[in-house]
C-alpha cells in the first residue's frame, strides 16, 4: 500500500490566529498568513514560520462561509 504524503502550503488568503491552547481567547482574523505570524509573535514571543505556525494549529484557514 503506498504511503500518502499530505504537503502543507502556506496560507496565502484570510486565517485565522489562536495565541492560546485549548481555547479561542485571543484569536484574531487576517487576510494573510503573514499577519496572522506577526500577531502570534507580538502576543507569544516566539517567532516562527507560517508553515511552522500551521503545523502546531496556531494559523488555520479561514473556510468557505457558503460552503
């Protein structure tokens, strides 16, 4: 059976940032991904990718609202 390799690209449209854990405090809208990584470094410290950020969950993708 072949092995399905998932690649991520870096969110180029509207995202979403979630500077906390398990919660939705502090989760901010952005029209790019390279915003929303500012944000998550003003308000964590750390200073990361966007992709690095996607990985952990920190910056997901805005969805279709008419989807």
């Amino acid at each position: 059976m072949a092995k399905r390799e998932e690649k991520i690209v870096e969110i180029k449209g509207p995202c979403f940032a979630k500077p906390k854990l398990n919660t939705n405090f502090g989760m901010k809208e952005f029209a790019t991904g390279k915003e929303a990584a500012k944000y998550l470094l003003k308000v964590t410290g750390y200073k990361m990718s966007v992709l690095d950020w996607q990985m952990i969950g920190k910056i997901v993708e805005k969805e279709n609202a008419n989807a």
